[in-house]
C-alpha cells in the first residue's frame, strides 16, 4: 500500500487599515495590521504621500495576528502637507495598502518641542522669561504683548505650572493650554 501526502502551501495575507479616514494637525495616525499567520518577520511600512514621496522603511514587529499602532506624535504641518497618504505594508509575500487624508481643520497644535521646554520650566531648568519668550516665538499672534517686543522680565505665578503638567499629560488641549496662557495674560496674572 502506498500512501502519498500533499503539501500544500499558503501564502502569508497582510491588511492595513486606519482609525480613521481623514485626520488634521494634531491627530495621532493609528493603524491596524492583520496577518494570516506570524512568520517571525518584521512587517515593513512606508508612508507614501500624493506625490509618490516613500519613507524609508519602517519595521514593525508582528507577534500577534492582529497588531494596533498608535503614532507617538501628532500630525504637524512642518512635517506632513496636507493632502492624501498611502500606508504601504509588506509582510512575507504579501502587500497591501490603505490610504487616509489629511485636512487643515484649524485645529491649533503647538510644535512637539513645546512640551519639552514646559517640562524643563516645571522642573526649574529654565526661568519664566524664558519660557514666555519661547512660547511667544512658538505663536507671535497667539501670546502678543502691548509692547509687541519679546519681555524682559515675566513673572508666571507657581500654580500654573499644575495647569502646564495638565497639558502636558494631554489631559487638556494645545488651545485649552494656550488660551489659558492668553488669557492669563490679558488680566496681568501673567506680567509680561
């Protein structure tokens, strides 16, 4: 009697998808890969934006069968021009894609940087002035004074620095923050 036994292989599958279908400034990218199996291998991302622009590429481990991703940083617009992007995945023998926009919705962000000099004026790094001189030259429109040159000698009281750890634990917004910061300001709780 002889028997015969057939191999038969497969192929790996990998999908993309995103959270959402249209983010703005201040957005975090989030994107979920999906694959038939783990292989061991990295899957291999490239942002790719309308122009036909590519990253370089981007390995993402793969140890679970369904793998979210949550960008770290928000979208700025130093960084990412408005317009359509293309996620790009490859995964052992397999590609896909997805595509998101990006619009400008008006949203205020304040540049990444901003939360390490808060940081660094929470912990007593560097002084109030310089702190102020920073976020005016972040957003000149924003944090204007009456003399429209950049201060000498501010005075933030103390207990704003709870409402800067606020922001910086994202349990407030860049606006909120900002406002905040505005407003403060404007009644000369802040002496600029």
């Amino acid at each position: 009697m002889i028997s015969s036994i057939s191999v038969v292989s497969a192929t790996s599958t990998v999908s993309i998808f995103t959270e959402k279908e249209i983010y703005s400034y201040g957005d975090f990218l989030t994107f979920t890969i999906e694959v038939s199996e783990i292989t061991g291998e990295p899957a291999i991302l490239h942002i790719i934006d309308e122009s036909g622009k590519s990253s370089s590429d981007i390995p993402i481990p793969i140890t679970e069968l369904k793998t979210v991703i949550p960008s770290p940083f928000p979208f700025e617009s130093e960084v990412y021009p408005l317009g359509t992007y293309t996620l790009e995945i490859q995964y052992s023998d397999s590609t896909d894609t997805t595509e998101f926009e990006l619009i400008d919705s008006g949203k205020f962000l304040l540049p990444i940087g901003t939360k390490q000099v808060a940081v660094a004026w929470i912990q007593g790094d560097i002084s109030d002035t310089f702190f102020m001189k920073f976020l005016i030259r972040q957003n000149p429109t924003l944090f204007s004074t009456e003399q429209n040159s950049e201060p000498e000698n501010v005075k933030i009281p103390y207990w704003i620095k709870d409402t800067t750890g606020w922001w910086i634990d994202e349990k407030i917004s860049d606006i909120e923050f900002a406002t905040a910061l505005e407003y403060l300001i404007k009644k000369g709780i802040i002496l600029v």
